[in-house]
C-alpha cells in the first residue's frame, strides 16, 4: 500500500475501532455494515468509511465488514501484531496501577521493570516484578531490549529522565509527567495529563447544566 500522511485525529479512532470490533468478535458477531457500527460507537457511517478508507477500505459493498479481519487489520496498524517491552519510571499509585493492568499484556505490551528513587520502595514487587533503584535503569534498557518508557513521576525530574531514557535507546515514551518533553526526531511521545481531561469533563458538566436552566 502506498504510503500517505494519516492524520492523528483518524489515528486516534483506531483504538475505539479496535475495542468495539473485539467486542463484537467475542460476541460472536461475523460481519458488521458502518451503518450498524456507527449506531454502536455513535460515529457516522461516512465517517467509519472515511477512517477505513485511508488503509485501504476492508469492507465489500452489499456486504460490509468481516468483523474478524477487520479487527485484526486494525491490531496491524496499531503495531499490535508485535510484542513491545515497557518500563515504569515512577512507582506511586499511578505507576503501580498502570504496572498490574493486565490488559498491558493482551495487547502485546510486556511489563519488564519498574524503577524508582525512593528506597523504601526497592524490592517490593508488581505483579511480580521487583521495583529497582534508577541507577539500574540504563543497564536493564539495554539488556532487556526495552523500546517504551512510561513516565509517572514529577515534572522536575522528567525531562532529564528522558534525556538518560533516550541516550540509551528508548523509542517512545508514555508521558504522564505534566511537562513537554523535547525528544529527538524519531522518538514518539504520547502525553497523557489527567487533569486536562478532567477539566474538559468540567466544562461539558458546566455546559450541560447552563442548558438545562
């Protein structure tokens, strides 16, 4: 397929794409029309098409989609096809809970470490991996093959964090620290700030109840 720019508002459906067909295949769903799917996930029927028109189309016309192919042709684009080894930088709550989400590992996603400055903290494991000092964090990169980071912990200390992550091979980080991280080209950053999606809930609550008045 010839390669095009996608832009990241079609890349950032994918995801729900991608839920709602598993969804539909553990359901035992065989073929799905984007006019039912776009019931489902309240999506337009021309807007699905669009989306899946940028990687080639998948549906057949009287037909509609093969939930199965589908779903696994979207797992392709994600990369999901291919198993990717993370580290936790930062074991608060946040790192703690993100490090026992099971679902890391059912989208190919391997949990290999966690590290932290505390040293109260050194030892004790999640979901059985032991939490490491920081200064073990360049050796274990290395030699565990890691490719993305997820960064949970204050901004003060993130950016330099990132600089050590990247030096030592590090090829995307998951940013939940509340600071823009300047990377090299070619190293993919996904900034997460709860707060900032808090907020926008706070003003669709505020919206809402200025139109019920």
């Amino acid at each position: 397929m010839e390669e095009r720019e996608i832009s990241q508002a079609v890349i950032g459906r994918l995801p729900r794409y991608f839920r709602y067909l598993g969804d539909l295949k553990e359901a035992g769903v065989e073929r799905i029309s984007s006019q039912e799917l776009s019931e489902l996930m309240k999506v337009t029927a021309s807007q699905i098409r669009q989306d899946f028109n940028n990687f080639g189309g998948f549906g057949q016309q009287g037909y509609g989609y093969n939930v199965d192919f589908l779903h696994k042709e979207i797992g392709n684009i994600l990369g999901l096809n291919k198993e990717h080894n993370l580290i936790v930088i930062g074991a608060g709550n946040l790192g703690q809970a993100l490090g026992n989400y099971m679902n890391f590992k059912n989208r190919g996603f391997i949990f290999k470490g966690m590290f932290d400055v505390n040293p109260e903290l050194w030892g004790k494991e999640v979901r059985g991996i032991p939490i490491q000092p920081m200064d073990k964090v360049e050796a274990f990169v290395k030699e565990n093959d890691i490719d993305i980071a997820v960064l949970t912990i204050p901004k003060t200390s993130a950016v330099e964090v990132a600089e050590v992550l990247v030096n030592n091979g590090i090829k995307a980080i998951w940013n939940f620290a509340h600071v823009d991280l300047n990377v090299p080209e070619g190293i993919q950053v996904e900034n997460v700030h709860l707060s900032d999606s808090l907020m926008k809930l706070s003003y669709n609550l505020e919206r809402y109840s200025q139109e019920q008045k």
